[in-house]
C-alpha cells in the first residue's frame, strides 16, 4: 500500500505580519484553484480563525468538489478561547500564538482541552453541516485525541515529523514518518497491542528526509545552494527543488518499504510570501507518474490504513543514495516496539537512532499543563547520535568501521534484511540479528543511566526500565564504549523493557 496525500493547512491569521492578512488568504485560494484545475483528491485542514471568517467559509463552500476533503487544523487560537470563554494568554498580545502556551492544548487543563476541542467540532459543524473526519496539528496532547477518538467518528490524526526544539515543540524518537496506531497513554508511542490502542491512524507529516532530517547539516556538504535548513518535502525548503523530489519519491515509493510507504506534501498559508503553487504543482506531476501510488484525501488513506492493518504495520524508509555528493545511506526500520535507523557514513556503519516504545508511559501533560516554552515528546533511548551526541565524534551503536554500501532485502511482512559487504542485519519486531560483527555502543552524552551484567545492556531513563538481551555475545567495557561481542558467527540482540 502506497499513498501520498495533498494537504494544506489554513490559517487566517499571523499577526507576526501586518500584510499578511490579503496574503493568507490569497494563498489559500490559489492553492484551492491548482488542485481542482489538476483535477486530483486532496484535503484542507482548516484553523477555528478560519472558520470565523466569511471569506475562506464562502470560498470553500463554493469551490469544494467531491475530491476535496475539508478537515480541522487545531491549533489553540483567540478566536477559540473567546467563543468558551477563556483568556488567551499570548505573552506577545497575539490572536494567532505559535508558542506552546497558549497556541496549543497542553497548555490548558484537561476540562479545558475537553471544551476547546468541542467547541472547535461544533464550530466545523455548524459552518460545514458535518463533523471533520480528519484532525492535525503539529502536536497535540493524548487527552484530545483520545476525547476525539471515542466521541466523534474521526478516519485519520496527523502531526508533525521528529525534530528537536523546532517551533517551540520536541518530537524524537517516534515512529518514522508512516503511519502508526497511538497507544491510549501516549499519542507519540505506537500501542504494543490492538487493547491499548487508539482506534485512529497517526500519519506523519512534511515528508522528512531519511538522511538529513535526523541531524539536520551534520553530514551536509558545506555549499551554500546545499543548506535548505528544513529537510523535508516542504516547498519552502528542499521540496522545491524538482531533482530532489526525484529522490525523496524513489526513497520513499521505489526503495523498499514493508506494508506500507506514505509522504505528505502541501504548505502552511502562513508561508503565502512564497510561492506555494508552482512548486507543489510541479511535486503532484511527478506523483502521478509514480507506479503503484495513490493519490488520497487524507480522510481515505485513514479508512483504507484500518481497513489493511488491525494494529501498527512493520514499514521502513530507504535512502541507498544521497542527493548530495557526500556517499551515505540510511534505513529506517518501524514497528510496534521499536524504531531504528542503521546508517552508513565514511565507511562507519552504526545505528544513528534506536528507540523503545513502551506504551504504559502516561503523556508527560496528561494530567498537568505544560508551562515551558517546548513542549517535549520523547521514547526510551537505545541510541541516539543527536541527544547524546552533542559534541561528540562517536556516538550510538556501531556495527563495523569499514562497511560497504548498504542493501535491503525484505524476508517477511515484519523482517528486513540490511546488507553490507559479507554481514548484515535483520530487523524483526523483537529485536535484531547480525551477522560476523559486534555491537560497540558509544553513549555520549545520554541522560539515560547504562549498565551490564552476564547477558544483558541495561538502561535506565527518567524513572523506566529496559535491557538488550544479548545471545551467542559477551558483554565488556571498553573505554568509555560498551562492547558487545559475538561468540558465534550470528549475534541476536532482543529489545525489552523491564519491571
């Protein structure tokens, strides 16, 4: 199953622009006249401000087609407090906030998420006649989208990639764009089980880029016409470019992919002083020449990913060659448990990202209002060479210092093979398997607490438990590495969590 999903977002305000308001809207209606005039299924997600005015509520009601999805983009707006009666508390005296207090619901109580969320339902109902089926926002607190799930009849959530304390929110160490099923307790952690999950698709949105997007420029050339700052498929950044679109799309669709391959294009309003029609115009031609993808309004692709999957699929996002000159290549792997990324620089081939997913850990705001300036959504750390990498050379788990290119090989629904040279990897739900390499883990800077004992890498991290298990392998310190050597020609490395 592939898909690609147009969807634009609309705002009606941004008060950081005095102009902007012609723009806003101009944006959105020229957005809105491409896709009808290519004639393909798209969704607008549209903000409670946008609701309240006439202009975008006239627009759509009369140029929307059976091709185009109408859904809510949420986002916590003055508009929205005043209808509830609240105070928006916008350090800047704002409408529209971007910041997570008071632009998102985490910063409110969990009755008052439950009102604002209600309120913006019955507003998308009152305007449109029905509920939206589809509802996203760059983060979003569990209470919500749980209040969401069990009491309106929503096809599909969606928010934002991973990135680190970008626009005032952390997401590290999710499920690797694709789609997932959040568990019950925490919207960033895929449930282990079809009992703790929400009944509703997360899709990931802005189409990251599987090499660069993890640590932004660390392993970019230094040219100037090479750092696009956001490595995504967004037009205001690499997506604009028509050669890398060529090879986010291979990455993605050609590459392999498990179950099920997924990329979102389309552009905030908000970003109207660009060109955001040529550019996306030029990413849906090339999307319709690709083989096997389909084009879905975002509410379908929900529907149809429930229809196919009764829990969270095994995918993964391939890059087996950089569009920049620098040789790498990066495998994601994703499923219910874990998310990894083995990654191949300079001849090192090592896991850059490795993360549990333990689906009892409660939202860190489910039951308090976040009042720092990011709010922060994180898994249980393996390894990470960003978090723990800051200013170190080394850092995660290394596998061979003198790799060859990688390959992939899909073996069953749920295992991946990644091949280098005469040894490999293979990627199951449980764990990973190598073959004629060890296991060296460089912890950096991590907060995570490590040790070790006869079979088993133990960790903790803030107040949770969990453990490699090692088979056919020795475990050592060595330096300031953890080396985990193999006693066999196959070393197994299984990823549990711990009472």
């Amino acid at each position: 199953m592939k898909v690609l999903n147009i969807m634009n977002f609309v705002r009606q305000s941004e008060p950081r622009d005095a102009k902007v308001d012609k723009i806003l809207f101009d944006t959105t209606k020229g957005q809105l006249a491409m896709v009808k005039e290519m004639d393909v299924e798209n969704t607008f997600l549209l903000q409670y401000d946008a609701l309240c005015d006439e202009r975008y509520v006239e627009l759509f009601k009369r140029e929307k087609t059976d091709k185009i999805e109408l859904g809510l983009w949420y986002e916590v707006v003055a508009d929205l407090t005043d209808a509830v009666g609240m105070e928006y508390k916008s350090e800047y005296g704002w409408r529209w906030d971007w910041h997570i207090q008071p632009g998102f619901p985490m910063s409110y109580t969990v009755p008052e998420r439950e009102i604002l969320i209600d309120e913006a339902m019955r507003k998308f109902k009152e305007v449109f006649g029905y509920y939206p089926k589809t509802v996203g926002s760059w983060v979003t607190d569990t209470h919500t989208l749980n209040h969401l799930a069990e009491h309106y009849e929503i096809s599909a959530f969606c928010n934002c990639r991973d990135q680190v304390n970008t626009d005032a929110y952390t997401l590290i160490g999710g499920y690797y764009n694709q789609a997932y099923y959040p568990s019950k307790a925490n919207m960033f952690t895929p449930a282990r089980s079809a009992a703790t999950q929400m009944g509703v698709p997360m899709f990931r949105l802005l189409g990251p880029d599987p090499i660069h997007n993890y640590d932004w420029d660390k392993y970019i050339c230094k040219k100037e016409d090479l750092d696009f700052g956001t490595y995504t498929m967004e037009v205001v950044g690499m997506g604009k470019d028509p050669k890398l679109m060529d090879w986010m799309y291979r990455s993605y669709y050609e590459n392999e992919s498990m179950n099920f391959a997924y990329a979102q294009i389309g552009q905030e309003n908000s970003f109207g002083y660009h060109d955001l029609v040529t550019p996306v115009r030029m990413q849906i031609e090339k999307a319709q020449k690709l083989e096997d993808v389909q084009i879905l309004k975002m509410c379908d692709t929900g529907e149809a990913f429930k229809q196919k999957f009764a829990e969270t699929p095994v995918t993964s996002l391939v890059a087996l060659d950089n569009w920049d000159n620098v040789e790498i290549e990066s495998v994601y792997y994703n499923c219910k448990n874990y998310s990894a990324n083995i990654f191949r620089y300079d001849g090192r081939v090592f896991l850059r990202a490795l993360y549990l997913f333990d689906d009892t850990i409660a939202d860190p705001y489910a039951d308090r209002v976040c009042t720092t300036f990011d709010a922060k959504y994180e898994n249980q750390p393996v390894a990470d060479s960003v978090i723990w990498g800051r200013g170190e050379e080394f850092c995660g788990i290394y596998l061979d210092f003198i790799g060859g290119k990688l390959s992939t090989e899909k073996l069953s629904e749920t295992e991946l093979k990644v091949l280098w040279d005469e040894k490999w990897a293979i990627f199951d739900e449980n764990g990973i398997t190598v073959k004629d390499c060890a296991a060296r883990i460089y912890p950096g800077k991590t907060e995570a607490k490590i040790w070790f004992d006869a079979d088993r890498v133990h960790y903790t991290y803030r107040g949770h438990r969990y453990a490699i298990c090692v088979e056919n392998g020795t475990i050592r310190q060595s330096g300031p590495r953890i080396a985990i050597e193999p006693t066999a020609e196959t070393m197994r490395l299984t990823l549990v969590l711990e009472p």
